[in-house]
C-alpha cells in the first residue's frame, strides 16, 4: 500500500506539490475509492476558503501544515486525512475568524491620517475620528464617527458602503466625505454619485459631484444643497477657495481650518473677497488678504 506523509498531503491540497509528489498522493487515492472521494471534498472544501480569504491577513497553508504536521504526529493511525481534515476544518474557522471580527481605525486629536482600505480604497480621517470594518472586507462596508474623506476604488463586487447612526451612504468609485455633528450627518460629494439612505425611515436620495445632504433620526428625508462647498474638505486638501465672500466668513473658515481666532471689525465685515490659498500658513493667507483689501487684520 503506497503511504502519504502529512505534510506530502497538504502540499497537494494547496497545490505546491512536485509532478512526482503528485503522481504518488493520485497513486494513493486511487488504491481506495473511500480515499479518493475524500481527497476531492477536502479539494472542494479548501478552494472554497481560499478563495475568500484576504491576502496579508492569514496565510492557510501555513495554517495547515503547521496544525497537520503536529496532529499527524499524535495520531498516524488516521493514516493523514485527520490531520489534514483538522487543517482544512481550521483554515474554515480562521478565515471566519477573520471575517467577523472587526479592525478599527483612529485618528487623535489634531491628527490627520490617510489610509488604504483592504480593496485599495483610501480614506483620510480627521482628528477624533473612528472608523471600523470587518477584517474580510467583503463586503466593503465601513461603520464610522468623526468625519473621513473617501476615495473609492471602483471594483465588480460588492458596493462600497459607509455606515453612521444617521444614514447609510453607498457609492461606486466616487470620491466623497462623511461627517458625523452629534447625532446628525453631512455628506459632501466631490466625483461620481453616492446614495444617502437614512437609517430610520429607509427614504434615500441621490448625490452627485457638487451637492451634499444632511439628516439626523426623524426627519423623514435627507435635506439636498445643490450648492457644494468645496472648502469643507480643505482639512483634507489644504485648499481654500473664496469667490465674492464676505470677509466674515472667510475668517470663520480661516479660524475653523487654522484652529485660531482672528477677529474681524465690524466696519470690514462686509468686504468681499475672491483668492485661493493652497498650502498657505495662516500669517500667509492673512498677508494677502491684507493686500487684497488694504486691510491690516493680524493673527
């Protein structure tokens, strides 16, 4: 009777097996037909974990040549299909394993922290912002607090989908940011279209680049601006863009994005302005505006 060492065995099952170790493991299946229609369940069987485990999270034929090795050792009465039976059945429980248990994503306060996803879509999360997933990602859905920008990698499989108490935002190779205010959320579109789903009611709506929603629980719908403001993002893109502000507001978007606190006289309020700063420190933006106006507005 031709014999099958353990680690011979899984060699085969994973497909790493020479022509000469696979014509023996072929020879020896084939002398019991008991034997042979086993090898092809745990065949079947193995493909089909592989096949939804993410690369760089668990390594399967490692897995299974480690814990077929050792019980193979204890138990060679089993001649093999125990151990490798055992493998088998805990490559199915690591790849569960890792498909329900949940990674988390932080960023500190002050701090900004870009990301790739496990599908290669990249996330940048803002200071205090909480971001989760299931470690098998294959359903490409994120549960998050704090506020994100997402630029999604467009793919065949499931839709991207990002989850808060307020709504559900689904979007297909889009660009798009999500922010959390107590118990509301604001949604802001900058390429493709996303679709906001409040989570209460289920009534949703469609977003395209240059609009943004908002809801919070109970009331009914989302709430459209067709009106995008591109400078929400600037947490995220270092850019601010004013056309025809009032100087009121270019200094609240200027303190909220510098975290400072200029004032502006009530006598300039009202001034207009029209710049883009890009990278800009705040004494530099100050300095232009202070030109552009002949002002003398200071940190």
């Amino acid at each position: 009777m031709t014999k099958i060492s353990d680690e011979t065995l899984t060699r085969y099952l994973f497909g790493e097996a020479d022509g000469e170790e696979r014509a023996a493991v072929e020879r020896w299946a084939a002398e019991d037909e008991v034997r042979r229609r086993e090898l092809e369940r745990l065949g079947r069987q193995l493909g089909l974990v592989t096949r939804r485990y993410r690369r760089g999270l668990f390594d399967p034929r490692a897995a299974a040549l480690r814990l077929g090795l050792r019980l193979g050792r204890r138990r060679r009465t089993v001649a093999a299909w125990g151990s490798v039976a055992a493998a088998v059945a805990v490559c199915a429980g690591v790849w569960w394993a890792t498909r329900t248990e949940r990674v988390t994503l932080a960023a500190g306060a002050g701090e900004k922290r870009t990301l790739l996803l496990p599908d290669s879509s990249r996330v940048t999360l803002a200071g205090g912002t909480e971001l989760s997933y299931a470690a098998g990602f294959e359903r490409r859905e994120v549960k998050m607090s704090g506020k994100a920008y997402f630029e999604v990698r467009s793919g065949d499989g499931a839709p991207f989908t990002v989850s808060t108490r307020a709504l559900r935002v689904t979007a297909l190779g889009t660009a798009f940011q999500v922010e959390t205010v107590g118990g509301a959320t604001e949604v802001s579109v900058e390429r493709g279209r996303v679709r906001v789903t409040a989570t209460d009611t289920r009534r949703d709506t469609t977003l395209s680049a240059g609009m943004a929603a908002a809801y919070e629980r109970g009331e009914g719908r989302p709430r459209v601006e067709k009106d995008y403001d591109a400078n929400r993002t600037s947490w995220k893109t270092g850019v601010l863009r004013f056309e025809g502000a009032s100087l009121r507001e270019v200094v609240a978007r200027l303190n909220e994005h510098y975290r400072a606190g200029v004032r502006v006289p009530r006598e300039w309020e009202e001034l207009e302005l029209t710049a883009t700063f890009s990278g800009a420190t705040l004494g530099e933006a100050l300095e232009i505006i202070n030109e552009t106006l002949d002002i003398r507005l200071t940190e």
